[in-house]
C-alpha cells in the first residue's frame, strides 16, 4: 500500500530500505498470510473449545 503524502512525516527517512528488509524476512508476502491459513484450520476446534467453555458456566 503507497505512503499516503499527509503521513509521509511519520515515516523514518529510510522507510525503502526497512520495508524491503521486512518483505525479504517474511518471503514477499504480508505476514497475516499464515494467520489466515493457520485460522481456518483451527476454527472448528476454536469454536468447539469455546462451546465447552459456555456449558460448563450456563
């Protein structure tokens, strides 16, 4: 996503160089990537945990 010019102040002067180091470490892709995935995956247990929870309190 492009730096918006009204925030470009906030921004360190070598902000290139920080988000190329960031992107390199995470293989060119965002980081939520794995998250979704790893979500997903574990949503039904997620739910079925929670489920638990709410009946030993109801």
């Amino acid at each position: 996503m492009p730096m918006k010019p009204e925030n470009r102040a906030r921004y360190p002067r070598n902000w290139k160089q920080i988000r190329a180091a960031i992107l390199e470490r995470a293989g060119q892709r965002c980081h939520l990537a794995y998250d979704a995935k790893h979500h997903q995956q574990n949503a039904y247990q997620t739910r079925r945990a929670g489920k638990a929870k709410g009946d030993l309190f109801a």
